[in-house]
C-alpha cells in the first residue's frame, strides 16, 4: 500500500512540475522530457534546431531550467 502511495504522490509531484515548467517557458517541458530520457548533454543541438537558436542560448537554457527544477523541489 505504501508503495502505491509514494508512486501516485510521485506522479502527482512529477505533473504540478511539468505544468509548472510549461506554464514558466513552453521549451522547460522538453528539456524536462530530455533530462529524463538521459539525454541532458545530447540534446543540445536537437534543441537548438528544433526552437531556432544557437546552441549557446539553449545551455543558457538549461542553466534556467536547473535553477527553476532545484527551487521547485525545494519549495521556493
């Protein structure tokens, strides 16, 4: 029962964060999605085509998103 519990409080957690993220910046979703496909270094350049900016805009990007995720998780 636990287990169940912690998986549904996890989803839960997991869908305020993705609606958080898309309501602050439309790409934090993807990079969301990109993070938890493990693909955080890989999917610079697939970003970066995909929105139409350098690939320097979206590491600032990710600098952004890090920032928001940490301070989402830690209650700011």
């Amino acid at each position: 029962m636990e287990d169940m519990e912690a998986a549904v409080i996890s989803e839960m957690i997991m869908d305020e964060l993705k609606k958080q993220l898309f309501a602050w910046k439309p790409w934090a979703a993807d990079l969301l999605a990109q993070y938890l496909a493990g693909r955080k270094k890989s999917c610079t350049a697939e970003l970066a085509a995909k929105y139409g900016v350098s690939e320097q805009v979206i590491r600032k990007y990710k600098r952004q998103f890090e920032i928001f995720v940490k301070n989402f998780f830690a209650g700011n």
